[in-house]
C-alpha cells in the first residue's frame, strides 16, 4: 500500500518533470537556455519514472535493466547538450552579449 503510493508519486513528480522540460523547450528563445530545459528536468524526470517503476516491478531481474536505462540516460544528456552547445557557439547562433563569461572566445 505504502509502496503504491510512493510509487505513484514519483510517478507524477516525474512526469511534471518532462512537462516542464517540454514546456521548457518551446518557450525559452536560444539553444543555451533550451539545452537546460532539455536536459536537467528531463534527467530527473526520467530518473524518478525509472525508480517508480523499480518499486512496482513485479521481478527484480528487471531493475537491473531501468538501471542500466537509468544510468545510460544519465551519461548521454549531460554529453549531448554539450556538443549541441558547442556546435551553436561556433556557429554564432549563440548571443553573445547575454553570455556572463566567455571561456571559448
């Protein structure tokens, strides 16, 4: 019963999660801002998806694969954003005056 209703929610905390990060993507105006929304509520959305899941597994072999989608998830989004990133910045599709530091000019 207990675990039914953490799992449920972190069910919906997660979700929210990549609602915002949905959201997040339409609204924000350039890639920098949008590369936040893509990847950091995304991540802990997924994560806390994966965990409710893990909890309501009805086998525990299958906790070692949302692990493993889990922590593949988590070392591709933070890769990906960067490369985004820096593929916009040498392509000057990156506002310059609205940047606090530049480390790459």
């Amino acid at each position: 019963m207990i675990i039914d209703v953490i799992a449920s929610a972190l069910l919906l905390i997660g979700c929210l999660l990549a609602l915002v990060a949905g959201i997040g993507l339409l609204r924000f105006s350039d890639v920098l801002t949008r590369l936040h929304a893509a990847t950091k509520p995304q991540s802990l959305g997924l994560v806390l998806i994966l965990v409710a899941i893990a909890l309501r597994a009805p086998d525990k072999s299958s906790i070692t694969i949302l692990t493993l989608v889990g922590v593949f998830a988590l070392m591709t989004a933070p890769v990906s954003a960067h490369m985004i990133g820096r593929a916009a910045f040498r392509f000057n599709k990156v506002d310059r005056s609205t940047l606090t530091r530049d480390d790459l000019s």
